[in-house]
C-alpha cells in the first residue's frame, strides 16, 4: 500500500472519470486518476463529438440533456482550453411517415423549450444539403445542436484538474478492490495499492468487469461502433446530418449502419456509424464495417466517390438496458460508486459529473440523479468470505 491517501480515487481517464476528477479537485478534494492505458483511449476518444440534443428519448431526459447542453458554450474558457466549440444544428433525414411522425413530436417538444427546431420538405431539404440525394427522404427535421473536440474536452477536463492538485496515473490498470466491512480499503494495479475515502468507477464499457471484482453485477451493455474521418475538404456540409431511427437501429439488429456525417472545422468529414452487437471488447476496425459504411456513404452523397479517408477507428459504445446511465453508490459497499452508461455523454457529462462531485461530497444522491441509481440493478453485495 502506497503511504499516501487520497480523498478519492477515480477509475478511468475518458470524459466521465476526466469531469470527475476536475468537479472534485474544485470542491478542494484530493483526487488520484487511474487509467488502465492512456488517457482519453476508450470510448472518449472513438466520440464524434456531437452535442446531441434531437435524440432524447424523453420530455424528462431532454431537459437533462439542454441544462447540459447550456453549460457547454462556457466550459471552454472555464477549462482554459479550446473545445472547438461550434452549433451547426443537426439534420435528422426522415425516410417513411412513422419517422414523420416521431420527428414532429420532438420538434413539438423542442419548440415548447424556445429551441430552434423545424421540419423540411423533400425540396427544402434538397436546397439544405445539395450533395445530399434528396429524392431517396420524405424530408428532414431540423434542431439545434453543437459539436466539439472529444480529446480538447477529456484532456481540458484533466489538465484543469492536474493543476488544482489531482495526481494521474496511467498505465495503471485497476487489478481488484480490498474490502473490509463492506468497505473497500484499497485499489490495486501491479504496481501498488492505493487507499482512497472514496472510490468512483468511471470505467465506461469496461465498467461491468471491474464491478464483478467486487461481486456486484451491473448489466453495463455496448454495441461495436465504427468511424471514420476524410482528408480536408473545401465546405460541402453546414449541419451535421444522421439518419433518423439511430438508437433503433444500433439497438435492432446484428450489424447495421445508420448514416451520420459531420464537418470539422478544419474541413476533414467525420463518417460514423457502422455498429455491430458485442460481448467482447474489441477496439479493431472490422473487414465489414467499413465498406458497408463506404457503400452507405456513396448510396446518398456521391461527391464522396474518390475522396481520402485517413484514418478509421472502433470502440464499444456503453449503455444499459433501460438506456439511462447508472450513477450512485454500489448497494453493499458504503464507499465504491459508480458513474457509466451515459446517454448523450457529450452533453449529460458535464451536467450529471458536477452532480457526482456534490453528491459525494455530502453523502447522497442530488435529487437529479436519484432515477439513475445503480440501486435498480440489484440488492447488497455479501462481504468476502
Ligand atoms: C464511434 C462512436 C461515436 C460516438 N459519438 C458520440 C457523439 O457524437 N456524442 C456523444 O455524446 N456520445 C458519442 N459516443 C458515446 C461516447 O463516446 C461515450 O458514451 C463516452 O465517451 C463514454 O465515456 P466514459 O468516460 O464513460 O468511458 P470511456 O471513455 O470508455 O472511459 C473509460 C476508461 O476506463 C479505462 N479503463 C478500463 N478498464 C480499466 C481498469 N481496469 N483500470 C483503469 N482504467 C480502466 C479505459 O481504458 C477508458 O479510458 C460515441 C461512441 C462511439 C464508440
């Protein structure tokens, strides 16, 4: 055991674990960061960065989703760092009249909250997005949305909490958890054991394996998701634009690819999503999905034909069975929460990770996150034999 101890110990350097920390070291909490590898090196940095705001499933979580969405414009400055923070609105491409009708509603809904929010005939939206075959959608329905850099915001997130104290180990895989009268007392990697008051998992995907060290159960889910980024263009895209349907279709069928396009500030075209159902954590680009998204991509914008793709990448997308993130205390364990499975994590992270902060900080949920409780997965751990 390290002779040190830290006030809290957070287990994984992506967006969550990051925001965390930062949320923490602001309340003067001392915090020590343990990533398995390198920061920012799991789901964060396979992210597209959108701001999503149209995909909210609920009138509930959509107002979770726009008081996040609110704290982003600032965070940058507040951070000290660059997001590359843009709204460009996004486009949701309506294929039949159930997508019609899906879509009016949240329109409806965002326009009760004084967001823009539209829908476009075949021939507005042929105007919108000329590079797009229009003829193959009934329409589109407009929102508002923004985008930014998921690397900028994880490693803005880190930086601010190094400089208010926070110590960051990478390289540093959590191994198991000491526990002592349904308490954990320790936190092992192969190098040491470390003791913190608190410990806060953030392990996104990887989140069930390290619950299950502890013997507790949580059904954290993830599909295989897949993208890909184009050498700089000159402008062709002013919004981002998906196909609607997305979580239906991540969640439907084995493999699927649901179209989404967006363009960088710096012209390049980031291309997702090829998704395939997983049980196994795999980072690797897959022989499959990149055609079939490749096909997709010409089947509906042409001008793509020819053009560079630089780069392509992989990584399981995190989510539970009811969809709602699992954030609170570990039943059985007075001092090991948890904090995964975020919805629409660009813009819930910041909202639900300053939660955590205060939460943990005076010793129970803030009413916000009270749904979102691990609680619903299961009953008390027994102690170690
Ligand atoms: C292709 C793709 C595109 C996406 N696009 C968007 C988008 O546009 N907008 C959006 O809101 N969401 C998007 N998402 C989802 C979003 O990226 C994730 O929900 C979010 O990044 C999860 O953050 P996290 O910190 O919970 O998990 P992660 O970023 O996965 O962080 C968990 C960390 O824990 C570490 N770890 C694992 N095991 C251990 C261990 N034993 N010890 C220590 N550390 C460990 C991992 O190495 C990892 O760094 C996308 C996901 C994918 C895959």
């Amino acid at each position: 055991m390290t002779g040190q101890s830290y006030d809290f110990i957070v287990v994984g350097g992506g967006l969550a674990g990051a925001a965390i920390s930062y949320y923490l070291t602001l309340q003067k909490q001392s915090v020590l960061l343990l990533e398995a590898r390198t920061l920012c090196s799991g789901s964060s940095g396979a992210c597209a960065g959108r701001a999503q705001i149209f995909e909210s499933e609920s009138e509930s979580y959509l107002d979770l989703v726009l008081a996040g969405f609110s704290k982003l414009e600032s965070l940058g400055p507040e951070l000290g760092c660059d997001l590359e923070w843009e709204t460009p609105g996004h486009l949701s491409l309506i294929r039949d009249a159930e997508n019609w009708e899906t879509c009016s509603q949240k329109v409806s809904w965002l326009k009760r909250r004084n967001v823009p929010a539209e829908l476009l005939s075949q021939d507005q939206l042929r105007k919108e997005v000329p590079i797009l075959k229009a003829e193959s959608f009934l329409g589109a329905a407009f929102a508002h949305e923004g985008h930014l850099s998921p690397f900028h915001l994880c490693m803005g997130y880190l930086n601010a909490a190094r400089r208010q104290g926070a110590k960051i180990r990478i390289d540093s895989p959590v191994t198991g958890f000491q526990r002592t009268s349904g308490r954990v007392t320790g936190v092992c990697t192969p190098e040491n054991t470390y003791s913190g008051a608190q410990v806060i998992v953030a392990g996104g995907a990887w989140t069930r394996e390290l619950l299950a060290m502890t013997g507790f159960e949580l059904p954290v889910c993830f599909t295989h998701a897949e993208a890909m980024i184009t050498e700089k263009l000159p402008p062709i895209l002013s919004h981002h634009i998906g196909m609607t349907g997305f979580y239906d279709v991540v969640h439907g069928g084995n493999q699927s690819v649901t179209l989404g396009l967006g363009q960088h500030l710096n012209g390049t075209v980031l291309i997702s999503n090829a998704i395939q159902n997983s049980t196994e954590i795999d980072q690797n680009s897959t022989f499959w999905g990149m055609p079939a998204l490749a096909r997709a991509l010409k089947q509906y914008f042409p001008i793509f034909e020819g053009v560079r793709i630089m780069r392509t990448w992989a990584a399981p997308s995190p989510f539970l069975p009811d969809y709602a993130p699992a954030i609170g205390w570990v039943p059985g364990i007075d001092n090991l929460f948890v904090a995964a499975g975020f919805h629409l994590a660009v813009p819930t992270i910041p909202l639900f990770c300053e939660d955590i902060a205060k939460s943990v900080g005076i010793g129970r949920l803030v009413e916000r996150l009270i749904p979102f409780s691990p609680q619903r997965f299961g009953v008390g751990i027994q102690e170690e034999a």
